[in-house]
C-alpha cells in the first residue's frame, strides 16, 4: 500500500521531499524510486511530445 500511496502522490505532483516525509523513509533515494516514469507514462510522453 506505501507503493500505491507514494505514487499517487507523485502522479498528484507533490514533491519527493514531502513524499519522503509521509512514507516515513529517511532517505530520498529510497522515495525516488516511486517517480520513475513506467513504460505506458514514457510512450505517452513521447506521443505528446511529438504527436504520435
């Protein structure tokens, strides 16, 4: 449930560093990992980016 909560948080667009603070990890390496864009995101990415 940390995975889904952290994710949406990023998704919602609220900083890592307060992401951090509400999952409770003490370091932001480790919430950094829940911001990497999945596959789907990164072709949505290039489709907006380029009208494909």
């Amino acid at each position: 449930m940390r995975h889904t909560y952290s994710r949406e948080l990023v998704n919602a667009g609220i900083n890592i560093s307060s992401i951090a603070e509400f999952a409770g990890h003490a370091s932001l390496v480790v919430t950094r990992r829940y911001s990497k864009p999945s596959h789907v995101e990164l072709e949505e990415a290039i489709s907006q980016a380029f009208g494909f």
